[in-house]
C-alpha cells in the first residue's frame, strides 16, 4: 500500500513506478533528509504535537537508520518512490506506526527543498575549499615566476611581454571572484523552507525559527508558496558553477596550446599526461582536453534547470524532481575537475628560456619604441605609423628591433628628434615588463605586490 493510497482503488501501473522513482538518485540526499527529520521530530515534541516518549521513540529509530543507511546496509525500494517516503517505510518497519507522526505538519515538498537546500550548502564549501586550494598554488606559482618572461596576447598574435607570474595571476582573480561568488549564493541558499507545508503553511503551531537554529539556517523563508516553487537557488549556484567551469577551460585552453610542439612552453608531467594507442611518440594532454570537454556538461545542468522551471505554475510540480540528476552532476563534475587540475598543475615544468624567446619575437616591444619616440617629442599616431615602417624594414630582413644599428634607427625617424644609444636599453624584454609598474600591471615589483596581496586574501579565509 502507498503512504498516500488511501483514495485509490487500484494498484500502481508498474511501469509507473519505475517511471516516476527518484530514489536512484535521490538517495545521496539521505544524510540531509534523516537530519530535517530530526530537527522537525524535536519541534514537534517542543510544541506538545507529540509527547516526550513518541519524540524520543522517533528521534531513536532515525538515528538508528542514519548509522544503517551510512554503513551500507540499507536496501531502497522503488516501490517507495523517493528518499522521502523510503525513510518513513523503514522507520515503521523498525519503530512501528509512531512512525507515521513524523509527517505531521509537513510535506514532501518543503521536505525536498530542505534537503537540497542543505545539500547546496554543503556542496558550496567544499567547492570553496577547493578554489582555496587551486589559489594558494596559483599565488605560490606566481610568486616562484614573478619574474619570468612571456609572450603576452592579443588575438592570439604576440602584443607585450608580461610575466608568468601575472599571467598566473590572471586565473587567480578569476577564481577569485568565483569563490566570492560562492559566499554571496550562500546568503541566499541559507533560508529554511520547512514549515511551508505543501504549500500553503500548516495548521499547527510549527516552531520553525527553532528548526532553523538546529539545522544552521541563518532564516526561515517568507513566503511558502514561494518555498516550495523555486529553485533559483539551484540555478544561481548551477551558473556559479558554470562560470568556474569556463575559466578552467579557458585555462585549459591554454596549457594545451602551451604544451603543443609549435609553442612548447611547458612539459607536462608522465603522471598526468596519456599515450596515443597507434602513435608511440605521442604525449596528450587529456586531463585539460577532458576539463574543457566537460565544462559542456555543466552548462547543459544548467540550461536543465533554466528550462525545466520556465513554465511552471506555483506551486510545486513534478517536473521540478528533474533539478536533482542536473545540480548533483554540476556538483561532481566541477569538484572531480578541480581536483585533478590542482595537482596537475603543480606538476607542469615552465620552459622559460623558450618562454623568453618568444616574447623576443613578435616585436613585443614595439610600443616601447613607439613611447620613446613620443618621449623625445612626437605624436603619439606619428610615433606609432614609423614604428610600423620599422617593423616592416625588420620583416624584410629576418631581425628584430634590437638588432637595428642607431643609424638604421635615425633614418627613419624626422632629422631633429634626438634617438640616442639608451633607446636599446628600454627596448630590453626585462626592461618593457619592468617599466609597467602601474597598480595592477605586469611588472615583477607589481607582481610580487599582487602575490602578497592574494596571500593576504587567503589569510583572511583561513581565520
Ligand atoms: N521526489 C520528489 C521530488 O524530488 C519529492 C517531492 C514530491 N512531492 C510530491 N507532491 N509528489 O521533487
């Protein structure tokens, strides 16, 4: 018999069953769900709905079912649809039909977004301890590279030189603000929907700032018409999740053109690296392949949940057990990247001769040339148009700009400006990147400033 089959005279269609189960899934929820059962049983015994004896009867069997169901040796059964209704059968088996008080003033559908919503919780610091780790190693990298120099891009064509250390850097901030991110959906994934009943609140005198206290929620929720309907939180923290996902790939990105023989930048490690089943001299970059791969994944989770709520009236509808599979494949898939990829990453050897002579090419420095020009008095559009004619004359000759004679020089540029021998200088790789000493730019002094900085940031997490 179903726990709601009092109105029907028929037995489940079979094929119903299996159809609209959620326990395959929905059984990792367990943990959560057992906790709300309690924290609701004590309330319920606090108000005098049930007595000292039948809330410490209940509070005992779910106990029990916890340290069962956390050792393995619990069997969920379709027949009993969700985690929900799983729990109740088997905590009437065990404790008899005290059992069936449980539900008192609640239902499945406050139920659910309990669950998930301590769930998201959860799942939101662990994600954020991870980003701290994948932060200290990017400071610490940075900070061992600071001085090192690298081409810097513009559509993918050589524009400045800048160091590793800020390239680093970069990704740090990224990740920065999506651990900052995190924190700010936290705010509003920490709200108690229990007490909304099915929908429209419960008849009986529920306690629920008491349920919050006990379960760690910061509020209880406003509306329960609102409680039981939304799933914005999911989304906001899906779409947190997506975008920590498009910056791993674009990092990805990266260190697979880095690794590619026609840059070779970096050498991947053995460890993290894979071979090609026909071609023996082959060393692949899969676990950033794979990464970039899987950021697809995580925008489908989203896109799930975006497009399964558009259309739905309040209040709760069974579409809306489809949040499940999308928001706990989003949570697996980024925590299994980031997990490979910090490990990864301190792995990578940084070719920085390599680096270093490519930033030589590319005439990366060519906007040096072009502000001592305007610094010995031309504009800067006059400046800019000979430095282009420069680097034609160097084009056609197979060199770079350090390599022109100081007459070579002066014949380009108008009889009365001064160009003197300290033009070379300036236009020194270390030169360029140590003259961008602006707050925030690539100079190894701003860099190790930026480095302290995050190092600074991450000691106010770990407080
Ligand atoms: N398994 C359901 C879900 O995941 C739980 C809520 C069911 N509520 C209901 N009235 N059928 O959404």
């Amino acid at each position: 018999m179903k726990l709601w089959g009092g109105r029907f005279a028929k037995e489940t269609a079979e094929l119903l069953e299996e159809f609209q189960a959620s326990i395959t899934f929905d059984q990792s929820l367990a943990h959560y769900d057992l906790l709300g059962s309690m924290a609701h049983v004590r309330m319920l015994g606090k108000i005098g709905v049930l007595s000292p004896s039948e809330t410490e009867k209940i509070i005992n069997g779910l106990q029990e079912l916890a340290s069962e169901i956390e050792a393995g040796q619990v069997d969920f059964s379709i027949k009993a649809e969700d985690i929900h209704l799983n729990i109740e059968l088997l905590l009437t088996e065990k404790i008899g039909g005290v059992a069936k008080k449980m539900h008192t003033g609640r239902s499945r559908n406050d139920q659910i977004a309990l669950d998930l919503r301590m769930y998201v919780k959860d799942q939101i610091t662990n994600l954020q301890e991870l980003l701290i780790n994948l932060l200290t190693t990017l400071v610490d990298l940075a900070d061992q590279h600071h001085q090192a120099i690298m081409p810097g891009y513009t559509h993918l064509q050589i524009a400045q030189p800048v160091t590793l250390g800020h390239h680093l850097l970069a990704y740090a901030e990224m990740f920065k603000r999506d651990y900052e991110r995190l924190q700010d959906c936290l705010r509003r994934v920490d709200v108690l929907p229990l007490g909304a009943g099915a929908l429209a609140g419960t008849t009986y005198p529920l306690d629920r700032e008491m349920v919050a206290r006990e379960l760690g929620f910061s509020r209880v929720s406003e509306n329960s018409m609102d409680s039981v309907s939304d799933r914005d939180f999911v989304i906001e923290f899906l779409g947190d999740l997506a975008l920590i996902m498009m910056h791993l790939s674009r990092f990805c990105e990266e260190i697979i053109f880095w690794a590619s023989q026609e840059v070779d930048f970096i050498e991947l490690d053995d460890a993290f690296s894979t071979g090609s089943s026909m071609m023996p001299q082959k060393k692949n970059p899969d676990v950033v392949e794979l990464i970039r791969g899987k950021t697809a994944r995580v925008y489908g989770d989203l896109i799930t949940l975006l497009t399964m709520l558009k259309g739905l009236p309040l209040t709760y509808n069974k579409d809306m057990q489809e949040d499940k599979e999308a928001l706990f494949d989003g949570v697996n898939t980024v925590s299994a990247c980031l997990r490979i990829f910090i490990p990864f990453l301190k792995t990578i050897v940084f070719k920085k001769e390599k680096m270093k002579a490519a930033a030589g090419k590319g005439f990366s420095n060519a906007t040096d040339l072009a502000d001592y020009f305007v610094q010995q008095g031309l504009s800067f559009r006059e400046a800019h148009h000979l430095v282009g004619q420069l680097v034609n004359y160097c084009l056609a000759k197979e060199r770079v700009l350090t390599d022109l004679s100081l007459q070579e020089l002066r014949q380009f540029v108008p009889q009365d400006l001064p160009v003197e021998e300290t033009v070379f200088t300036i236009l020194q790789l270390e030169n360029v990147v140590k003259r961008r000493s602006t707050y925030g730019g690539t100079s190894p002094e701003q860099v190790a400033k930026a480095v302290q900085r995050m190092r600074d940031f991450l000691a106010t997490l770990r407080k």
